[in-house]
C-alpha cells in the first residue's frame, strides 16, 4: 500500500520546538533519568478554586452542549467588559471571537487574510509558532531580528524598513515569550506612527502575558494609544496564562467586525465552538476577583529575580532581567567554543542545550526555536527550589568547560 503524500503546505512547517523540547525531557523522565524540566510554558499552580467551581456549575446545570462558533453570550459579555475596564477600549459583541486557545485565534485570522505573495512581520525573538502558521497559511513570515541592545524590541525604525507592498500583518507579543520585553505606550505610540502611514498593514497583538508585568504598570493598547488603527487591529488573548488555566483551551480575539466574521468562518470548518464549560469557567475568571492574578505575578516576580542572580553566577551565561511573563533568556555566548568534558566543542546554541541536558539533567530551549541565538529559554513557571537546584546544576556544567 503506497503512503498518503503529505501537501506542501505541510513539509513547509516543524512542529513547535518548545513542545519537541518537553517530549524530550518526559521521555528522559520516564527512563528514570533526574531531569528538571524548565521547557514548558505552563503555570504550575492550581487553577483558581472559583473558576473550578464554575466549570463544576456550568456541568451540573447542564451547560454541555454546543455553544454559538464565537463563543457564548455570556463570555462575550465578560470580555467586552474586561477590554473596556483593564484596557480602555469598546467592542461590540460581534467584534469578538472565542477559539480553544489564543493560538487558534491567531492561525484563524491568518488562514482568513493571507495567502501566496503576502507577508507578515514577526519581531525575533518570537513566540515559536509564529512564523510556521504564517508559511502554513502559504505566506512569508519576514523576521525582523531585535537584539538585546534594542531591548529584544522593534523599533519604530526596523518596523519601518521591513514593510512593503507585500505586508499584511505585523504580529506583536507584549510582553514577550521568550524574552519578557514589554512595549512602554511611547514605544507602542511610536510604532502606531509608522502603521498610520502604511494603511495596508494590520496590526495583531498577543497579549496573552499581558498581566504577568513586573513594574505594576497600567496594560498599553495600541487601539487605546491610537483610536484610527481600531479598524486594522486584533487583540488577542486568553485566560491559560493569567489564570493557570492552560488546559481549559480558551483564547479570545477582539477586532473588526468584518475581520471577526471570516475567523468564525474559519472554524465553523474546523473545530466549531470551543468547549462549553471551559467558556463558563473563562467568564468566572474574567469576571471574579482578580486577587489571585497578583499572587500569581508576585511568585514569578520573585523567581524572575532569584534565576536571574544565579545565572548570572554561571560562568559563560548572561541574563537581563524581562519585564514580564515568565522566562529568562540568558545568553550563552560566553559558551559557544568551550569544550565538554569528553572534548566536544559547543558550536550552537542547540549544542549547549543538549550539553546540559545530558550533563546538569536540565532541560530548556535553544534560541534558535525562537530566531535569535545564541541563548536559552528558561522557564519560571517551575517551583523556586527546582528554579535554585536547576541554576546550581548548570553552574556545575558550566564551570567543568574548558
């Protein structure tokens, strides 16, 4: 029997290396190996007790059937709210797209508005799957590479230089995974400037860190910064990282109306609506007390610090402190040429990943997933002593490098 032959629009995408990243060390896990795994994206706390009590209540009252493509009126409801309250902008309900996670919304709104010869704008470093949705949907993802002298930011100046006639997007991810870096409003106010002079190109945001912020400061929207790009602009976000509530699978989009309808035609083919109490649980959490959010963000705050001084302490890495969400990105320049005990020469980033993975027993990622080496991504989202006992094991590795 022949194979299935695989279309091209598969060949032209990976799976996300993040995941690759955390099968690896669960398959090294379950071989009874020692491994501290700081790969995955994931809060490690509960899900708050009132939203569970929701999703228990949405079941009890028999809120388990399917629910309208863009989500229910309720959750809409609560989200309208939410952008209004926390981010100073209105939306209408048919200006709000419900999916099973934030990534859904974007590749939806990509699969809606691209095509062969378009091009989308993505900022390295980059949330990984960024550009393989946008070859995916048979576009060009054209990266703009943002150093750490710039703050790991487009500036209003590269954002400029990369648009063409070609452009349809530019996706911004504020703050950032895998950096942290957030857009201040005069950094955003200077970015809206340049798309006000480019009225073929849209504007998409991620925010889905949006409240894992260091500095306690007010959310920056640029539909809020500057009224005249509403028209060309989707909010995205969901409630998995603010919420811990990653296995629910909610993410919501906020846009034109237009643009809105063409996402709920794209799953109305694929997935229909997301499920029904996981939307009940979503609207619990936008809706209750908000408490948890900054109990939350003051653990990351204090394991942000206390991973960036023992980094700091590794001999050959380097580590800024992010604004916000929860990864550190050292660079691990320091350790590029530097030989392993068994007198292997680290060349990549990827080689110093696989150095400490077989070596210190921790498991992160590369920079090269994320477009921009050479440096590691290590997650936060992990309890402070795995965070500490990590830190001092690659310490180890780090100091038996020639």
């Amino acid at each position: 029997m022949s194979a299935i032959p695989l279309s091209a629009r598969v060949r032209r995408i990976k799976p996300s290396p993040s995941m690759v990243a955390r099968a690896r060390a669960r398959q090294l896990q379950a071989q009874g190996r020692d491994i501290i795994d700081l790969t995955a994206g994931e809060p490690d706390f509960d899900t708050p007790a009132h939203i569970r009590a929701a999703a228990t209540a949405a079941m009890e009252a028999g809120e388990t059937r399917y629910t309208p493509v863009n989500g229910t009126p309720a959750l809409r409801q609560a989200i309208i709210a939410k952008l209004e309250r926390e981010n100073g902008v209105r939306y209408g309900a048919d200006q709000i797209s419900v999916g099973g996670g934030a990534k859904q919304v974007i590749y939806n709104a990509l699969s809606a508005t691209i095509g062969e010869g378009d091009e989308v704008i993505v900022p390295a470093p980059y949330w990984v799957s960024y550009p393989d949705m946008v070859l995916a949907c048979d576009a060009t993802p054209v990266v703009v590479a943002c150093g750490e002298d710039s703050g790991f930011k487009l500036s209003a100046g590269a954002l400029e230089r990369a648009i063409t006639p070609r452009t349809r997007w530019v996706i911004l991810n504020s703050p950032c995974n895998p950096t942290g870096a957030f857009y201040a409003e005069g950094e955003m106010r200077a970015l809206a400037d340049v798309l006000l002079r480019h009225p073929h190109v849209a504007l998409m945001t991620d925010d889905i860190y949006e409240h894992i912020r260091f500095d306690g400061g007010a959310a920056v929207c640029p539909v809020a910064v500057e009224p005249d790009l509403l028209d060309r602009t989707l909010l995205v976000n969901g409630v998995s990282k603010t919420y811990a509530m990653t296995g629910f699978r909610i993410g919501y989009g906020a846009g034109p109306a237009p643009l809105i309808a063409a996402i709920n035609t794209v799953q109305s083919q694929s997935t229909s609506a997301a499920c029904s109490v996981s939307q009940a649980a979503a609207a619990a959490a936008l809706t209750g007390d908000q408490g948890v959010v900054a109990e939350m963000r003051a653990a990351y705050r204090a394991r942000r610090d206390r991973a960036v001084a023992l980094l700091n302490e590794c001999r050959g890495l380097s580590c800024s402190a992010p604004d916000g969400a929860f990864y550190v990105y050292p660079s691990c320049a320091g350790l590029i040429g530097r030989a392993t005990p068994d007198g292997r020469v680290l060349e990549t980033d990827g080689d110093v990943v696989m150095y400490f993975l077989d070596a210190a027993g921790v498991a992160v990622v590369d920079g090269t997933a994320y477009g921009l080496s050479p440096y590691l991504r290590l997650s936060i989202a992990a309890s402070l002593p795995q965070i500490e006992e990590a830190c001092a094991r690659l310490a180890r590795a780090c100091a038996a490098l020639a």
